[in-house]
C-alpha cells in the first residue's frame, strides 16, 4: 500500500485513492463489524493517503484527515490509537506540505483545531463547528474504554505538532511558531510533557528553517533560560521541593537538546558538514558519559544527569543525536562516526539494558552512513525532509511488535529522500573510470561566503540548490569547468544539457601523463621518465670526453613529441650545443633541461624567459660582487624580485585568490630569495659601509667600479631600511625605556622593515655625538 501510494507520490489518482478511502474507518459504514480493519492498516492507509495527495493541499482530504487525529477509538483496539493519530498527523502534513497560509480554504480554522489537539484553548471561529466530533461519532465508541468529550491531549498532541510542522515547513511564519511555544515558568514545565517539547523544538526549527545554524551557541539559544538555570543548580545539597524541580529541569533539558540536534540533522542532512559532524559526535560523546563513563571529557555541560533522569530515556537520546548524526553524513562512510556506531553496536550486544528500538536506531544509522553504498545521500527539499522526519519520529519500539506510537514500517520511507548526487569521472579515451581531483564551488549564504574546496573523484557533489561550479583540476587532466545556476530542483531531472546529471564527468588525460592509479606519486609518466634519462645523460657529460650525437637529438624529438611549440624546440637545441664544455656551462644547461621539463609538464612556454631571466640576474650579482665585472648597477630587479616573492607567500598562507597554483615554483622562488641573501652578506667592506651611512648618512665615496654603492643601494632595498635620520629619531625615544634589545621595539616602529636589518642596525648603534 505504501509502496503504490510513493509511487504515484502527489498524483492524486482516482482510483488509487478510492482504493485506499475504503481502509479508513470513518469513510466506510462501521455499523457492519466484519468491515472493522486492524489499526495498523489504517495507519498505513492514511499515510498512503498523504502520499498521493502531497503537496496539493486538498480542502476535503484535510478535512478527513483532521478529523482523524481527534478521533475517538472504535471498539476495545485502543493499542495502537496514538499511531493512528501520528499517521492522520504525518498524512495532513503531506497533504499541505509547505503550503502554510497559502493553503485554499479553511486555514485559520484548521490550524486552530489542531492547536486545540496540541493543548490549546477552543477556538471560537465560526467554520471550528465542521471539526467538532459528531454525536453519532462519539456514540461509535461501543466499547470497554469511554471517552469523553475533552480532548485527549496525550493522543493528539505529537499527530498534531507534527501536521503543524509540515504545514509551515520552511515558510518562516510567525503564526505556527510563535503558538508552537517551549515551556518558560515552572508551572509549565510541569504541564507539557518532555517529549511534547521535544516535538515543539523540531516543529519551530523546521518553520524557522533559515535560522538553524550549526554551532553550540544555537543549540544552547534553544534552551529557556529557567532550565538553564535549573540544571546549573545541581548538586548534592538539594531540598525536596529542589529536587522535584530538578527532575523537570533535567527531563526538558535534555529533551531540548535532543530535538536540536534532530533539527540541525534534518537541516544539513547530506551536507557532510564537519564542523556539524564534531558538535554532533561531542553531544554524542556527552550523552554517551552520563550514561557511563567510557573517555575524559573537557566540554561545559551539565553533569550528573543520570540522577535525575531514567536510563532508558538517556539512551533514547543518545541514540536520536546519533541518528541525526548520520542523517548528516549519509553515504560519507565517515571513520570516526563509523566507530562510534561499532563500539554502540558491541555494547549492546553485552548490556541487557538497552531495547531493541536502540538496536533498531544503531542498525538505521550505519545504513545511513553507507547509503546506497556511498553512491546517493540525502536531499533537503521539502518532501524529502517530511519523509525524514517520519522516519526519524523520536519515539523508538520497545520490540518488533511494538506499533503503538509509531507504525514500524514508516521508518523505511527514508529512501523517499534519497537522491544519487554521485559523480565519477570517466577516461574519454580509454572509457574506464579514474581518480581525478575536482574543485567545487558553492555559492554564498547568510552562514557562510562563498566557498571552494577540493574533491577526488568518485564523490558526492553538493546540492543544486548551492551548487555553483565544477572544474577538473590536476596536472594530469585537461581542465575544464562546469558553471552550474543553483536551483531547487531534484539531482537527477533528466536535463540532457547538464554534464553532472547522468553521474558521468568525461576527462581528457594529457599526453605523456599516467592515471592515479598506475602512478600515485607522479614519477612514473612517460614525460618524466624520458627527462630524467635525459637528466642522467648531461650529469655523464661532464666527465665523459667525448658523447654521442644520438644524445643530442634524443632532448630534441623528446620536446618535439610533447610539444609543438617553436620557443621550446628552438631552446632545446640551444641545450644541445657542442660548445658547451665548462663546468658552469654544464650546470647552467643542467637548469635548462629542467625548465624544459617544468614548460613542457605544465604547457607554459612563457615560463622559460622568466626562469632564465632569474638565473642570469642572480649571476650577475654574483659578477658584481665578487669581480665587478657585471654592468648589472641599477636596483629595479630588486623590487622585481621582491613582488615574486610577495606574491608567492601569500599563495602559500592562502590569502591570494586570483589565482589557485603558482606561476613559478615555491622551492626555486625559495632558493632565489636565499642565495640573494648570501649575496648581500658576503663582503667584508659592507659592515663599514653599512655603519657609515646609518651614523652619517654617508654614501660610500671611494668606490672603484660603484662596487660597494651598488651592494649598499641592493641591501637597503632589499630590507626595505629606512632613512637614517628616521633610525637615529626612533632609537633616542628608545633609549629613554632603558631596554636590554631595541630590536622588538625598532620593529613595532618599522614593520616593514626585515629582522635581519633591524639586528645589524642594533649592532652598530649610535654614540651621543654621533650626528646625521
């Protein structure tokens, strides 16, 4: 019945629902006791109706199904009578999912009515008559158990809340939640029992949809501020009347938690959320201690609640928080919360206190983690949420007979909020599937800005709704990206023109280049193969007296087969040249090889000038400082180098966004910034020079070849020094603090400004004649 009634899911068929009419009591004479069906089937019945009429919002099948949360029992099968009114709850739900006041027709009237099943006051509407119990109805109830005419609020309250929740699901109506009210005085506390607050807690959270946020200062907001007061009152020196209240504060306590963390489940069921993952497993972990200590734990909670709360429900609760748990990581396989269920798992296994509702939960839970293999997790529409819902309903069996409070079959309707947003990326030539590294892109939030972050494939995508871009990334693959509109819509909507809808990404592998699989590291393509053949050839020349032509032309069809361009042809003949005999010349051509390397890998032929052009200025430092020789005299390479290096630093502390990956290589930008380094600290006359100019401002006058202007312009660019006269003004107000180092205080002074600098500068220090 269920399974035809989620196959034609909002269809409203004719004959499918006159099928199902016929099981629900109140549409088929009950005059007759042989038409009399077992409760559970008429639960299934109602439920099936919500199904098939989901989201449609039909006046005359909300007027039955409303009818059924509030109605009397039939006969002496009062069992299953709450059941029933949870399914007429999740059926009228269905019915108006979502809709909330934009629903036609009697609205106000039925929304007060179903507050009235909640525990609220008679509504005075003039339409509230067409849901009053009828006097035939009442006098249906021939049985041993007589009802009156009040409401049974212990049967209708959680069919009802329930209804109110789906009703204005993700609406943001002030109306269902501010009625839906958690207790705030004492009295209260007494009068609403805690699992009717647990059911109000989920209710307001899933109308106020957009305000549930993943951090423990949420889940702590939730709570009223006299519970939070209550439990932080516990201890050992308690008076009774104490202790009375201790019991209700501890019950809707943790109660209110529990329905927080069912609520953040629903809300990023999916999403795979980690931040969400460690305040889940923490809640987890807390409920898991006070039930028995098994870890230290650091975190502020309440302790002691097992004193004033039964076992039982304490393990219910564990059990919910780590149901919602995997709702989150659906089809992760996630380690850490994998474990937590095996050691859950075992422990039941030896403890005779736990129920098979908890076994139940365990089981549940693992097969969400692994849905679908890992190939599909769980959507946030509006339909899917309601179908979770109904399957995490927070009231576990006491056995596999047990369907009082909830009928055991509903819990299988998760995979109505299944969807497979798995994506692998397949080789286009080969036709076999490959690891490749993806970069997804969502859009920006109210919680969050936009965001990228990195994924190997096969893996699972985010949801249209903040999906903004796909794109392969990698060395090894052709990039390619994929903009994406985020909608709601579902996943799999059979759009021809969307690339990640089939699951399917079709890559192409550059040439030269191995899969993931065949090379992990990176050191077995055949590009790079070939080059460090070819690297081990010229380190042989440099000993070998005579070498073979056929070496030559090996570099010169290697480039030419992994590459078409004229540049890097042209500069791999150049490496080849015979004249090249030196020991300087073999290792300069040593460097070339490898730039071609780096070119050809990376398909940047412009890369080669700027690697050359690095090479040759620090070697014309060296010239300079050591020979003069070099006419290498201005300093605008300086600043040159120093915006590389800026700019490579901040793609490393990650706060440079145009662009993903280096130009040049970190380690040679590296190696360049120190052997520029060693440059300037290499003379012996530069201490002096240095000294003379910070104590007089005098530049260096007798300077053969402007060698020691040159090294002394280099150091104070490099360094970014500043003027002495600013140096001799900063160090007279610092030798008024009668400090051991000025260097932290120059610093303060003069940021920009290297240590390295302000060190020497504190060396050489100024005497009190000293002028500038």
């Amino acid at each position: 019945m269920l399974g035809l009634a989620a196959s034609y899911r909002g269809t409203m068929q004719p004959a499918i629902s006159k099928s199902l009419y016929v099981h629900i009591p109140s549409r088929h004479p009950s005059s007759f006791p042989e038409l009399e069906l077992p409760t559970l089937l008429q639960s299934a019945a109602l439920l099936s109706v919500g199904l098939l009429y989901e989201g449609s919002a039909h006046p005359q099948t909300m007027q039955i199904l409303l009818g059924e949360i509030g109605r009397r029992s039939g006969g002496d099968n009062v069992l299953e009578r709450e059941g029933y009114a949870v399914a007429a709850g999740f059926s009228l739900g269905l019915v108006a999912l979502g809709r909330g006041e934009d629903a036609p027709g009697f609205v106000d009237s039925l929304v007060d009515r179903l507050f009235l099943y909640i525990g609220g006051k008679e509504p005075q509407n003039e339409r509230s008559h067409l849901f009053v119990p009828s006097i035939d109805e009442l006098n249906r109830s021939a049985g041993q158990i007589m009802d009156g005419t009040a409401v049974n609020v212990d049967v209708t309250a959680p069919g009802a809340t329930i209804a109110l929740a789906l009703m204005f699901l993700k609406t943001e109506s002030e109306l269902g939640y501010s009625r839906l009210s958690v207790p705030q005085t004492h009295f209260d506390l007494h009068y609403v029992r805690p699992d009717f607050i647990m059911l109000r807690v989920i209710a307001r959270n899933m109308i106020m949809w957009s305000r549930v946020h993943a951090s423990e200062e949420w889940i702590q907001s939730q709570i009223p501020e006299v519970i939070q007061n209550g439990v932080k009152g516990l201890g050992d020196t308690m008076s009774d009347a104490d202790e009375i209240n201790a019991d209700a504060f501890v019950q809707a306590y943790v109660h209110i938690v529990v329905g927080a963390c069912i609520s953040l489940g629903l809300r990023y069921a999916g999403s795979r959320d980690g931040n969400l993952q460690e305040l889940l497993y923490k809640y987890a972990l807390y409920f898991l201690n006070e039930i028995k200590p098994v870890s230290v734990s650091s975190v502020a909670f309440p302790k002691g609640l097992s004193r004033y709360i039964d076992r039982g429900s304490l393990e219910t609760c564990l059990h919910l928080i780590v149901l919602s748990l995997c709702v989150v990581m659906a089809g992760s396989g996630h380690l850490q919360t994998f474990k937590l269920l095996k050691y859950l798992r075992g422990r039941n296994l030896a403890d005779g206190h736990l129920s098979f509702g908890n076994q139940m939960a365990v089981s549940l839970a693992i097969g969400f983690l692994f849905i679908g293999g890992g190939k599909q997790t769980f959507s946030t529409s509006k339909s899917s949420i309601a179908a979770l819902l109904i399957t995490l309903y927070p009231r576990l069996p006491t056995g596999p007979n047990d369907n009082r409070c909830h009928l055991q079959a509903f819990r299988h309707l998760y995979v109505l909020a299944t969807e497979a947003r798995w994506v692998q990326t397949v080789d286009v030539d080969s036709g076999l599937p490959v690891y490749c590294p993806l970069e997804v892109t969502v859009q920006e939030t109210e919680h969050y800005a936009e965001t990228s972050f990195y994924e190997v494939t096969p893996c699972i995508l985010p949801e249209r709704a903040v999906l903004k871009a796909v794109r392969v990334c990698g060395p090894r693959y052709w990039s390619q990206v994929i903009n994406h509109i985020p909608e709601e819509k579902p996943w799999s909507s059979g759009d021809k023109g969307d690339a990640l809808s089939s699951g399917i990404l079709y890559v192409k592998r550059k040439v030269g280049a191995c899969s993931y699989v065949d090379d992990p590291a990176g050191c077995q393509s055949l590009l790079s193969r070939a080059m460090h053949k070819v690297f081990g050839l010229t380190r042989l020349r440099a000993s070998a007296a005579s070498r073979d032509c056929q070496d030559d032309d090996m570099v010169n069809q290697l480039i030419s087969t992994f590459s078409s361009n004229p540049s890097l042809i042209s500069f791999a003949q150049l490496c080849c040249d015979p004249n090249w005999n030196s020991r300087s010349d073999i290792d300069f051509q040593e460097f070339c090889l490898q730039v071609l390397f780096e070119c050809v890998s990376k398909d940047r032929p412009a890369l080669l000038q700027v690697y050359l052009s690095l090479y040759t200025t620090i070697g014309s430092m060296v010239d300079r400082v050591t020979s003069s020789s070099s006419n290498l005299q201005d300093t605008l390479f300086i600043s040159s180098l120093k915006i590389a290096l800026a700019y490579n630093n901040s793609l490393l502390c990650k706060r440079s966004t145009s662009s993903k990956e280096g130009i040049i290589q970190s380690t040679f930008l590296g190696s360049v910034q120190k052997r520029v380094e060693e440059i300037l600290s290499s003379s012996l006359e530069f201490q002096k020079d240095f000294s003379e100019y910070m104590k007089y401002g005098r530049w260096p006058t007798e300077d053969y070849g402007r060698r020691a202007s040159t090294l002394l312009s280099w150091y104070v660019q490099w360094y970014n020094v500043p003027s002495p006269f600013q140096v001799k003004r900063a160090l007279d107000k610092i030798k008024a603090i009668n400090t051991s180092s000025s260097v932290p205080l120059l610093h303060l002074l003069f940021p920009t400004t290297d240590v390295t600098a302000l060190c020497e500068i504190n060396r050489i220090g100024f005497a009190p004649g000293d002028e500038i």
